[in-house]
C-alpha cells in the first residue's frame, strides 16, 4: 500500500521504492511513546520479506517508547545531489510504516544473519560466530511493512 503524494510526477514505484530499502545503508526509525514526544533514531537494518529487521541491547529508550507505542515510520534517503542553480536538490526516499514486534528463535537468527550479509559479506562465518557469543545480548525487532511510499526527483 502506499501513501497519497501532493506531488504525483515525484512518486517512485513501489518496486523502485523495495529496491532503495534493500540498498539503502541505513534509515531513521520515527516512534512516539505514550508522552507523544517524536523521537527518531538512525541504526542498521536488513529488509527481509515484507518486514525491516533491526536489533538493540536488552534495554534503553527505544524500548520503553515501542512498550508504550509499536506503531512506526522508517525512513530511508539514497542518492542526493544538490542543485545551487534551481534552488533545488535531486534525491530519492522512501518511508514505509507498520507494526513493531520483537522476534525470536529462528526468525531472530535469520535476521542477525541478514544483517550479516548486508554489512559483512565478506565475513559471514565469523559474523555467525559473533551472533551466537552475543544473541543473548541482543533483542530483535521488526517493523511489519503495512505502507510504503517512495519519493525521487530526477
């Protein structure tokens, strides 16, 4: 599903905004807890399926605001270039919203492993060694993607 865009002739295709998902380096996960004060953190993510996987130590803020609230945007921003003559800037983004959960057992491995191959390719066997020392160390979430909406100028 995607969102209404004000500015048609600047929307991405819905299989152009999955593939700045999959190649973007990071994104800014957007939450708000029950005070309703926005918060929005920079991480690491992998893009599995229709859901963005990410993980967290076992305690912080992050986690209090999602207990209050599992609602959340995720933003990822690709290319940029900035256009001093036009007063402009080309770009590409993509926000997707959903459901926040925390994941466990298989699907907590297949997601640390994810991230894994995105980050350190060239390291997978010693990344899957980092994962087992550290796993209870380490919380996983995912946001189940419920709408995406990509945006670009060219």
């Amino acid at each position: 599903m995607q969102y209404e865009l004000r500015r048609k002739d600047r929307g991405m295709p819905e299989s152009e905004a999955r593939d700045l998902l999959e190649r973007g380096e990071y994104g800014v996960l957007s939450l708000c807890g029950a005070d309703n004060e926005p918060y929005g953190l920079p991480l690491s993510y992998c893009l599995l399926d229709n859901a963005i996987y990410f993980h967290c130590t076992l305690e912080g803020r992050k986690l209090a605001l999602l207990a209050a609230n599992n609602r959340a945007s995720f933003c990822v921003v690709g290319a940029t270039e900035l256009l001093p003559e036009k007063f402009s800037t080309r770009y590409e983004s993509v926000i997707v919203s959903g459901v926040v959960t925390e994941v466990q057992g298989d699907e907590k491995q297949r997601s640390l492993a994810g991230l894994v191959d995105k980050y350190c390719p060239m390291h997978h066997e010693k990344g899957l060694q980092y994962i087992a020392a550290d796993a209870a160390k380490t919380r996983v979430f995912k946001l189940q993607i419920d709408t995406i909406c990509g945006k670009t100028r060219r």
